[in-house]
C-alpha cells in the first residue's frame, strides 16, 4: 500500500466534502466504486471558515495498492467539480507507509455505532480482527452527510502501536465509507490530534 498525494488548486469546498468529492472522482475514474481496496482523504485546504473549506494550495491523499497506480493517472492534471467549487489536481507524489507508534483519524464510523460505548466495542472488534495490540483514545463526536442521510462517527487515536499494528491499520482502515474519508489514519503529529486533546482522554488497552 502507498499513499499517493496530489496537489490541489482551487477555491472553496463544503467542509463536509467527502460524498461529493468520491462523486466527482468517480465521475473521471469509472473504476473506483469496485476497488474496496483504496481509501481517499478529505482535501487538505488553507482555511476553513464557517462550513467551508478554501482549498488554495493544499492536496488529495488517495491510498491504494501499488497495482492500483494506472487507474488514478487520468488524475494528473484534472478539474473537478466538487459541490459548487472546482479544484484542479496536479502531478502526485508517491509516497511508502511508515510505521508510527501513534495513528489518529479524524472520523471512524461503525454501522449502529451511534454512541460512546458501542463505538468503543465496534473499535475493539475492529482490531481483534486484525490481530492489532494498543491504547484507543476516542474524541470528538461528529457528523457526517451522505446522500442526505446523516452519519455518526467519532475522532480516534490510536497510540503504542507495534511497527506491525501500525501497517495494518493504515492499510485495513477502520469501519466503513473509507471512499469517503472515514476510518483512514496518518501518523500522530501533535498532542492534539484528530480533536481529542490527549492530556484529557480517558485512554483504553486493546488486545
């Protein structure tokens, strides 16, 4: 698996863009429905005011299997229409997944996981699956529309993370609508990360 990071121009985006933004990419890449295998991140922008993104110099992260490169060529140099703004993407950038002791995401979301306790249970099912060992910190509550339905999801750290876990899950994800920017992970940059303020989590042990 690798991440493959595309420039990005343009001008403002919905802060909750991920359903319309896998629109606009399916639009151009027919493919990109089948591969359950390849995870796309919101847009990284500029600025963010009120419910909206500008987006100016900022980049789409696609993560996919290598033999997966030939389907986002057509991407190179491509304007999308997301929502009432377009942005244009330029030459990506490729890069390996590292292996970090501490991962977060800023959205996970589990099908009938709509509270504190039953996502936290989703979380652990989730990693017992992959064989994964850690420390969960769950943030912020948030929510996400998709199609005009709403979606309840919450931020997550995941931290003490063996070089193996820490692969597995960036290249698994977590839970569902990863076409959409949910349950992807990049490394822990800062205390606070994904919306959880670390010093006032309250962490839990997985196994």
């Amino acid at each position: 698996m690798i991440d493959l990071v595309f420039p990005a121009r343009g001008g403002g985006v919905p802060l909750d863009h991920g359903y319309v933004l896998f629109s606009a990419l399916s639009h151009r890449l027919p493919g990109l429905h089948e591969r359950k295998d390849v995870g796309i991140f919101n847009l990284r922008g500029t600025q963010a005011r009120g419910k909206s993104l500008h987006v100016g110099n900022g980049t789409l992260r696609i993560r996919c299997p290598t033999e997966a490169l030939p389907l986002f060529l057509p991407l190179n140099g491509a304007a999308l229409t997301v929502a009432d703004g377009e942005v244009t993407l330029g030459i990506p950038r490729v890069f390996p997944l590292d292996a970090p002791v501490s991962l977060s995401s800023r959205l996970v979301t589990f099908k009938h996981a709509i509270d504190d306790a039953t996502f936290r249970a989703s979380v652990r099912r989730a990693l017992a699956e992959l064989g994964c060992e850690g420390t969960m910190h769950v943030g912020r509550r948030r929510v996400l529309a998709i199609a005009g339905k709403k979606v309840i999801g919450y931020a997550l750290t995941l931290s003490h993370l063996s070089a193996r876990s820490s692969l597995l899950i960036q290249e698994h994800g977590l839970g569902g609508r990863r076409h959409m920017g949910c349950g992807l992970f990049l490394p822990t940059r800062l205390r606070v990360a994904a919306g959880l303020r670390m010093e006032d989590a309250q962490p839990e042990c997985f196994a």
